[in-house]
C-alpha cells in the first residue's frame, strides 16, 4: 500500500462525468409544455441519486416524496397529498444537513408555488394543465412561428427563394432576422440532445443572401378599409405588410427621416449593413403601403384626427427615448444618450470621436452596439463600465467578446457615481465605484454592493448612457391610450388596446424594449386581429412545397458557426462584420436538422401551420 | 417512379410511396399496429420497422418514402427482435384478460401478439388505476388502449370534432378527452367513428344486452324489435355469410329464436318517415317565406348532437319528423299498443342500429309521446345484436328465412336506402315528386346524390314546385366544411341530408369492425341493390304505412301525426348548451 495516490478518474466515473454533459445538454433542449409536476418528479429522482445518505431528511425524505408525487400523478393522492408534500419538503429543507437535500426540497417547495394549479388538476381530475400545443420546438419559441424545418429543407435543397416566402408567411423581415435575431428558436432545438442546437440565423442569412429579388405573393382584392400605422419599425411595417396583403390600404407615420425604426436608430450598420435593411423595406413597401415620414403623431397631426380618419390604428412607436442615471453631472457637456448617439449614425450623422476617450455606461446589447460603435467613430478608448461583474451583463456573451476583441475596456463591478466636468461644464471624466457581488435577486441574479474600496476615475471625453429606453407617452395618454405603471402602453395578448375599439398596439411600445423578432410578431398577430375586426378573415398562406425528410439516420456532427471578419480589420468601419455560412456549410448544417416536423409528435399533431 | 428492393424482390412503385405500400404492392405485408392508411400514418407503435442497408438504425416503414436503389429487409434478426420487443412492451401496459373483451378474435394486437409466439411475460405489468366510465354510448376503457391514436386522428381529421386527445406528458400520456372536458361533458356526437377504427377493445359502444336479457325473460313484458336499414347490409358479416344469403328475412328468424314477441322493420317506420318529412319540405317549400333555408334531415342522432353543438342557429332548420327508430317507438307504443289490446308501459321496444349515437337519441328526454315511458327503451348496435346470436348459439346458415311481422314490418326500396348516403334524400325526393305531381317519377331519377363522395350537389326540377336545390354529405368533417359554406353564403340549397358517418349508416359507428377496411360504400351497395329489387319503391306505396294514416293518424302533418311523429329538439340539451 502506498502511503498517497495520485487522483485518476475511474472508467465508470469518465462515463458518468459524459453522462452529465449529456444530460445537461438534454434538459436544455426539453421541449416547451412538458408536465411540470412530472420534472418535478424526475429532478427529485435525480437529486435522491446524489444522497451521501447520511442524514435522514434527504436519505429518506427525498425518497417519500418522490413516492408522494408519484400518487399525486397516478391520480392515486387527495388534496391532503398536497399538504404532506409540502409540509415534508419544508422539513428537508430546514432540517437537511447539505446542499443535496435541501436544495432539492427547495425545488419541490418552488414546484408548489410556481405550479399548484397543476398539481391539483392532477388529483382532482386525473390531468396535466400542461400541453405540447406545438409540437415543433423551434417553431414554438418562434414568437412569429416561423416554419424553420420546412426553409431549413428547402435551403438544404438550394430553393433559396423558396425558403424567403415561406418565412414570409409568419414573418415579412426574413432579411433583418438573418442578421440581427436573437434566435429563441435554437434554445430548445432538439438537435442538442445529440451534440449542439442547429445554426438556424446562420442558415437563413445564406438563403436571404442567395435568394435573389423573391416578389412578393399579390395581395387580396382591395377591401376600402383604411388603417394608420404609428411607427415605421419592425413591428409597424410586419403589421403594414400583412394589412396590405389582406387588401386594406396601410399608412405608416413614421417620426424620423427614414423608415426601419431600431434596425435603423439602434442597431449598427456593422450588424445589419444599410443596403440590407434598405432593401428589406423596399421588399416590404412594395405591397403597396403609403409612407408619411418626418411626421410625429401628438405634434403633427393628432391621434384623434387619425382615429376619425382611419377605420382602425396600430400604434408600434418603439422605445426610443433615453433613460437618465441621475448621477451629478449627467447634464454635462458631450454626454449622451445611446439613443441620441445611434440616432444620429441612422440618419448617416455620423460623430466625431476620433482620438477621444470614450465611457460607456451599461451592460446590454446596446451598450455593446454604442462601444463598438465608438470604436469606429476613431475613439482611441472606449471604456463600458458596468455594475455587475461581465457574466452577469445582459448583452449576448458574443457581443461582449467581440467588443474586447475590437479593443474595448469592460469594465465590470464598477457603479457610475458622478460624471466630472471643467469649468465650462464640459464632461471630464465618469467616476465609478468598485463593487462587491452581493446575494441574488428574486429574479436569481446577484445584488451589486460597494465595495470598501476608493472610488475611480475614468478620464473621458465623450460619456454614453446605454441604461435603457422609454416610451414617447405623449400624444397618446391623453387621448386615452392606456399606460401601465412601468410607462408603456396597455394591450391585450391580441394587441387589442383596453377599451378603444379601433386601437391595436403592439411591440415595444407594449413590451418595453425588447427583439426585432418579438415586434415582427406582434405586428403580425395585429394584422389578423384588425383583419377580423374590420369584418374579415383573409388567409395568409404561401404555396411553398415542402422537401419530404430524409431518413432519420443522423450521427454526431459539430454545428457550423458563422466566423467574423478579424478584429483589427472590422473595428475601422461600419462594413458587416460577420462571414456567413459557405454552400458545403449550410448544406451539411441543413442536413443536421431532425425535422421534427415530421418525426416525433410533428407527424401526429401537425408539425405545420399551413395557414393563418 | 423508384425501383428499391424488398426482402430480395425488386419493386418499382411512384416516387413517394411509403416503404411499407411498396412492399405491400408485392404481397410483402409488415405488421402494423397504429397505421391506418391515409388517416394514421404516424409511426407511434414502431411494429413496422425494417431494416435498410446502409442505415445504423431501424426505420418504420408507414411513414418513410422510398429511395432510388434503396435495399430494405422486413425480417432481419434485429427487426425480429425489435419487433417483439416493442409487442412486449404493448403489452405491458394491456389489460391482456383477452377472454373478457368483446374485440378477442377480432383484435390486432391480439392476432399480432399470436403471431409472433409471445409466450410468458418478460416485463412488470405496468396497468393504470383510473376508474372507467360507462355511462356514454362511447365507452373507453383505458388498459386496453394501445395509444395508437387513431381515435385521435378520426375524430380531428374525418370527424373534425376533435373530442379525443393526448393528455398530458411523459411516461402517463394517455388518449383522454381533450380541452379538460369528460366525454359526458363534451360536445361529441357519439358518431362511434372512433370504436370502429379502434384496433383493440379500448372503444367500444355501452354494453346494453343485459337490459335486453332482462326484458326477454320478464314474462309481463312485450318485446318488441326493430331493425334499422344498414343493420341487414352487416349483420352477418361475423359469419362470413354472402349478404345475399344473409338476408334481412334470415335474420328475423334469429331475432325471433331468441325470444322476441314481434320482429318489426324500421324501414316501415323509414316509409312513415317519408310521408312526414316530404310532406314537410313540401310545407316549407311551397310557404318559402315561413322557415328557414335550407330544411336539414333529421334522421342522424349524430347528426343532430352535431348540430345543436356546433351550429346551434341552424336547429330551426331541421326537419321537426322524428327519426325513424323514434317514429317506430312511439307507434309502437300507441297505435300498435292499441290494436293489440297492451297496455304500452309493458311494451318494450328494441333497437337494432349500426349506430352508437342512436343509445344517445332514445335517452333524448322528450322521446317519450306515446305513453311517457320513453319511446324506444334499449338501443343494440349491430355487433351488440351478434354477440346475443352467439350467446344464443344461433347459427344463421342453418336459420330459415322468415317474413317480418305485420303490421309495422313492411316497406319500400325507399326505405332501405336510408341506410346509405343519399338514400333519404333519394327516398324523400320521390315522394315528393308524388306528392307534388300525383305521378311517381321514375324510381332511378335522383342518382345524382347516391355515392361515396362526401359533399353531393344536385338540382332536380319538380314540375309544379320548380327547381329543388340539394345538397347530401356524409362525415361531420364534411358537414362541417357545407355548414361553414352555408354560414358564409357560400353556397344555398333547399333541402340538405348529413349523415355523420362517412357512406351513412352502411358505415355507422355500431357496425361490424374489419381492421383498415372501410365497408361503408360495399354495404351501401347490397342496400341500393336491395331497392332495385323490391316491388314497391315509393314511400307512398306502402300499404301499411297507408293504413296506418287511414285508421290512427288521418294524414301526415296532422294533429295527432305532430304529437307522436314530430318533435322540438330545443327540449333537450347539449352538455355544451347554456
């Protein structure tokens, strides 16, 4: 016997220690609308596995409980089921001795809050409140419900212009989507249960960037009815496009120079080159939709003379004004807001930053897109201060690596305190104060506190706010438009506004900032909810053939990511930065897609919306 | 066209054929379980799987296309092995008490699970504890259930009501009633579609021949027993026996061995039917201003749960004659009371239907005119009625035939064909045309509406009443599409036949059940056959039916005809009704 081993993992442990990532991989892909009390169930199972049974909480407790779920599923517990469940689960959880059992009482105890409904439908009347209402995971977390199998096999087939109509029954801006989504559909993709969620962006950016011109499906016979459109963004023109399409006459009035909204004013042309968005709405105007730029409703023209005129209003303004911190010295000279400053780069007013240093307050995308941004505009540092630590930050974790690798400083557990300025209230610097991460929110992300150390100076000449946007109430509120306490509009889930009959709202006006995708969508549920409001119900349909499936015989395969042009190169302009897929990239990415449309519950329960 | 090889054979079949017609088209058949063809191709009970060169895995066969070249074995040790495997784990969760369901012999699982020689349990028996419910006409009994979902698929794709659904998820998914509803709560029509598209016993109508025993051995009751038009069409396909040999005659003498007092024909009260009906539309349309458009037949319980659940607004528009199994029971129960001197409480009257929505109709609270004990006390389907043959030990290839009993059992071939789609429209048509004229048309005039198709139209020219615009549709899933078509002025017509059973009732939800074949349009033919054959072929011809207005009920429409023969289907409600 030797006196010390070295550490080396057993065989059965390595296969263990795969299994983990596997089945880390598995829970994410898990399809949405599953039973919640049978996770709950499967979890406890799981956590019981990992007892050192020791302490007879967890030992047996989680052991009990499990057994108490299952009659609970079984249809086999009362209602006092539900209290016993409860009242042992708390018990392991003050009475555990570690991790292991309390931790798995707590989601037990979470389930009971969170899901109650469910666990009582299930012992009164031997049913799940829950559903897989769409069978298709992708298509699902769609907000729009894009049919992504059938263009992921009509790409995979070369029918480019095909696979554009198609998304442009669900969704007008497949071209914007291309660039900028943020892709909820590939969170749950089942692809990941064998290696990786497929590159559906990826994807889509190759056909809209090998489909040609692709004319739009012509639109119904005229109906005579009029609808005003308020804002000419993503959300304003998905609504206009449909509305159009349907055979109503749609009028945008949009506040700024040009059309596009967010995917013009907040969104770099680095992300989402000009000429593409130009002519995705070129695309979209083409149905035949009347435009009134330059024109703000509230000053120019009042949302009453609208309403009288028009026989029905979606109101899509966006979130396009600034947040303020409130630190002393905001109002100083050359500090400004990310929306004044990405303003200013759409309408091609482009800043001058060359040789300044630039401060950046925020940790979201559009903080990102105001430092990249200022990296361009020749700034000689930028630096993004944020108050929690950089894993925390909001913006997408490659929007964060790619400002770093473009020369950014992120600056992270540091909260602004005040902004310094020279005797002509010209902006100096932005001092911040060094943060400790503190205990989670409800919301389960950590608590920034000061830190015991002195505050720090960060010499600039130019300060952003990048904190977030509001919503331009007025004009609106005081004709009656509903506002929600957190300042953005009432609607229903139909868009539908309160008690104005005529009245739709939707994107993030209603939402507050949120995806070109989610506005897209909205835009899109108003359209059918004016179109039966108005007295009709017009089919948006597009007569795309899709690809029968290939055999379902698919080994592991590693996803094919998009690459981006080189840091050095991309940081001195405002060109397109990522490199999308090749053919043999997106032919053998397209392969790797299951199609659930057809296998699984998609061939039982209709993987396809033909139709809306 | 694609050229593949099946277990060595070479098959040339059209480009996106599946793998297992392919093989089928060349005497290769591979088991199936869930597949119903063009309805349930969805791969669930993975039976069919087979092994393709080439492939790491084994692949089903219902729902993949063949391929150019393609090489394709249906019995390869590891299909073989697969293919017990996944049987086993069927049955697993099967109550496999095979001795006590209705469907043994007559069950794909059943004959599969024999086929392939499973002897002993290899798996624990994993059996669910939820309580039945038999109160319903439809009744499912959820152990047997293989969650093939063909159930689903009839009732969301053919049927379109979409009753039955996938409940909940995970290892406890089960077939369920759909939008947390029970079936006694829901809005289905109990069209029994989903029971006879059912591979194993899970669906089957409510068992009511232990009411009927009860009645046969009651010394102080008066059986009676009507059989419905398609009933003759089926009855003996249990035996095998050729339909011509199997007539309606041979079938009155089994009904009569076991112990009926009187075997009558619902196709008199069909003719009775007729009489009321056409005499109705030709009411409404010689006074078009009074009613609303167009009048619906209302002979179809499933038919008429459908409506009342669906469309509601249109329950004006149906004929106010009752069917003919409720006409039948409230004659029964009072002119027939009368003339043999019973006092009708102790009358009994049986129903033979093809039909499980019938169960639903005669519970129907206002069905009760006669003498205020319902009109028509049981209802038997088809297969219910067989299943008393046997317990009978009836052998009807040795039963002689035998003439119905008078005076409720004559009729026409206007009457039989009520049992086929098109039938009652064809059969009220030539009445009217009668009534309207004096003269008979041509009994073969109004074959536009006779056939499969599910949505029949057709104009026919009355001279004296002008042009009658038709329309006839079998399956609600195309009644549904008409009553849409109807509701958006798509489309007008004046008098209207649905039958909920896709063919009518030759394929009603209380037939005899064949695994994958549709027997509807075959039975509806031995019907049409049948009419071309009788004597007499117009409703207004039958004597009795003649007589009965000349001593009971004076003429159709009239006072006492509207008390027993008619009825308002605004007295009972639909469970979905406020």
């Amino acid at each position: 016997m030797s006196r010390l081993d070295i550490k080396m993992p057993s065989k059965a442990q390595t296969t263990v220690e795969n299994l983990y990532k596997d089945m880390e991989r598995r829970i994410a892909a898990s399809p949405p609308g599953l039973c919640p009390v049978d996770m709950s169930l499967t979890f406890l199972q799981l956590s019981h596995a990992q007892t050192c049974g020791k302490c007879v909480p967890c030992r047996i407790g989680l052991g009990q409980l499990t057994k108490l779920i299952a009659q609970v599923l079984d249809g086999e517990a009362t209602m006092e089921t539900i209290d016993i469940i409860e009242k042992t689960a708390r018990s392991i959880v003050n009475t555990a001795d570690c991790a292991i059992g309390r931790d798995a009482a707590r989601l037990v105890l979470d389930g009971l809050e969170g899901f109650r409904d469910d666990y009582e439908e299930h012992v009164q009347h031997h049913r799940c409140l829950a559903s897989l209402q769409t069978p298709v995971p992708c298509v699902s977390l769609c907000p729009a419900g894009v049919d992504i199998p059938g263009y992921m096999a009509l790409v995979h087939r070369g029918r480019y212009a095909d696979a554009v109509r198609l998304i442009r029954k669900d969704n007008p801006m497949p071209v914007a989507c291309a660039y900028i989504c943020e892709h909820p559909c590939e969170a749950r993709c089942r692809r990941g249960m064998i290696d990786d969620a497929l590159n559906i962006r990826g994807v889509k950016r190759y056909a809209v960037d090998h489909s040609g011109l692709v004319p739009n499906t012509p639109n119904a016979p005229a109906t005579g009815k009029k609808v005003a459109i308020i804002g000419g963004g993503p959300s304003g023109l998905s609504c206009a496009y449909y509305l159009a399409r349907m055979g109503h006459s749609a009028t945008i009035f949009e506040k700024h120079k040009k059309l596009g909204g967010m995917l013009r004013y907040g969104i770099p042309a680095y992300r989402f080159p000009r000429e593409k968005l130009d002519g995705e709405i070129e695309s979209i105007l083409s149905v035949g939709i009347e435009v009134h730029t330059n024109v703000n409703v509230g000053t120019d023209i009042t949302f009453d003379t609208l309403r009288e005129e028009f026989d029905c209003i979606y109101i899509a303004i966006g979130a396009h004004t600034d947040k303020k911190t409130g630190i002393p010295g905001e109002d100083s000279k050359n500090v400004m807001s990310a929306v004044e400053m990405l303003g200013a780069i759409g309408d091609d007013e482009m800043p001058d930053f060359t040789g300044k240093h630039v401060a950046v307050i925020g940790g979201g995308n559009v903080a990102m897109d105001v430092t990249r941004s200022a990296i361009r505009l020749g700034a000689e540092k930028v630096t993004c201060a944020y108050r929690r630590r950089t894993a925390d930050m909001t913006a997408l974790p490659d929007e964060v690596l790619g400002a770093i690798a473009e020369g950014a400083e992120v600056m992270s557990l540091a909260a602004p305190v005040r902004i310094e300025a020279d005797e002509n209230g010209v902006a100096r610097a932005l001092w911040v104060q060094p943060q400790l991460i503190g205990e989670m929110d409800k919301a389960g992300r950590p608590r920034p506190n000061n830190a015991k150390m002195e505050p720090v100076r960060i010499p600039a000449d130019i300060i952003v706010v990048a904190i977030g946007q509001g919503i331009e109430m007025a004009g609106f509120e005081q004709s009656g438009v509903p506002v929600k306490h957190g300042g953005t509009f009432v609607a229903e889930l139909s868009g539908q506004v309160g008690n104005m009959e005529n009245v739709f709202a939707g994107g993030d006006c209603v939402t507050g900032p949120a995806t070109a995708i989610r506005a897209i969508a909205a835009g899109k549920v108003a359209a059918a909810n004016i179109d039966e409001y108005l007295g009709f119900h017009h089919e948006i349909n597009e007569d795309v053939d899709i690809p029968n499936p290939e055999l379902n015989n698919r080994p592991p395969h590693g996803r094919i990511d998009t690459t981006e042009v080189e840091a050095c190169q991309r940081k001195c302009n405002f060109e397109d930065i990522e490199i999308g897929l090749t053919e043999e990239g997106v032919i053998a990415e397209t392969a790797r897609c299951l199609r659930c449309d057809h296998f699984g519950f998609g061939i039982f329960k209709g993987g396809r919306v033909e139709k809306w | 066209m694609v050229t593949l090889k099946i277990d060595n054979k070479v098959v040339t079949v059209p480009e996106d054929t599946t793998i297992l017609e392919a093989a089928k088209s060349v005497h290769i058949d591979i088991p199936t379980l869930c597949y119903l063809k063009d309805i349930n191709e969805i791969a669930a009970c993975r039976l069919c799987v087979v092994e393709i060169e080439g492939h790491a895995r084994l692949v089903p066969s219902c729902d993949n296309a063949v391929a150019e070249g393609m090489v394709v074995y249906t019995n390869s040790p590891r299909v073989r092995e697969a293919r017990r495997v996944n049987l086993r784990l069927l049955l697993s969760q099967h109550d496999t008490q095979c001795t006590k369901c209705t469907r043994s012999g007559n069950c794909k699982l059943q004959q599969l699970t024999t086929d392939y020689n499973l002897l002993g349990e290899h798996y624990v028996k994993d059996l669910k504890k939820t309580p039945d419910d038999y109160s319903n006409p439809v009744v499912r009994i959820t152990n047997r259930c293989v969650r093939c979902m063909r159930c689903v698929q009839i009732c969301d794709k053919v049927q379109g009501m979409h009753i039955w659904d996938l409940i909940g998820t995970g290892s406890r998914t089960d077939v369920g009633v759909g939008n947390f509803r029970t079936l006694s709560e829901s809005d289905c029509t109990f069209c029994g579609q989903c029971i006879t598209h059912c591979p194993v016993g899970a669906l089957q109508e409510r068992d009511d021949t232990g009411r009927v025993w009860d009645a046969l051995a009651d010394p102080k009751k008066v059986t009676i027993v009507q059989v419905a038009p398609a009933v003759r069409a089926a009855w003996a396909e249990h035996y095998h026996l050729d339909p011509k040999f199997a007539t309606a005659k041979r079938m009155v003498s089994c009904l009569k061995e076991m112990g009926f007092n009187y075997v009558f024909d619902t196709n008199f009260a069909a003719d009775l039917t007729i009489m009321e009906e056409g005499s109705e539309f030709l009411e409404r349309f010689t006074h078009r201003d009074q009613y609303r458009w167009p009048m619906f037949t209302s002979c179809c319980p499933g038919w008429m749960r459908f409506v009342k659940g669906q469309f509601p607004n249109y329950v004006q528009n149906l004929s106010s004659a009752k069917s003919p199994q409720g006409m039948f029971g409230a004659v029964a129960k009072s002119y027939f009371a009368e003339k043999i001197g019973v006092d009708p409480h102790d009358i009994f009257v049986v129903s033979v239907m093809p039909c499980t929505a019938k169960k639903s109709e005669c519970e129907f609270p206002n069905l009760n005119d006669a003498c205020g004990d319902p009109d028509v006390d049981v209802v038997l389907t088809t297969r219910e009625m067989v299943r008393m043959f046997r317990g009978e030990q009836i052998d009807p290839a040795h039963m002689p035939e035998q003439e119905f009993d008078s005076p409720l059992g004559s009729s026409t071939g206007a009457a039989v064909i009520f049992g086929a789609t098109g039938g009652v429209m064809d059969a009220a048509l030539r009445s009217a045309y009668y009534l309207v004229t004096g003269e008979n048309p041509p009994a073969d005039t109004f074959t536009a509406v006779r056939g499969m198709e599910g949505w029949k139209e057709a104009t026919f020219t009355i001279p004296g009443a002008g042009p009658v615009r038709v329309a006839v549709v079998s399956g609600l899933g195309n009644t549904r599409r008409l009553m849409n078509a109807l509701q958006a002025g798509d489309v007008s017509y004046d008098f209207v036949e649905v039958m909920a059973c896709p063919g009518g009732c030759a394929g009603g939800g209380g037939q005899p059940i064949h695994d994958g074949k549709e027997l509807a349009e075959y039975r509806g033919d031995v019907l049409w056959e049948i009419d071309r054959n009788m004597a007499v072929r117009y409703s207004h011809e039958n004597e009795d039916v003649l007589k009965l207005y000349h001593e009971y009920f004076e003429k159709p429409l009239s006072h006492r005809a509207h008390h027993l023969l008619h009825t308002d289907l605004t007295q009972w409600k639909m469970p979905t009704e406020k």
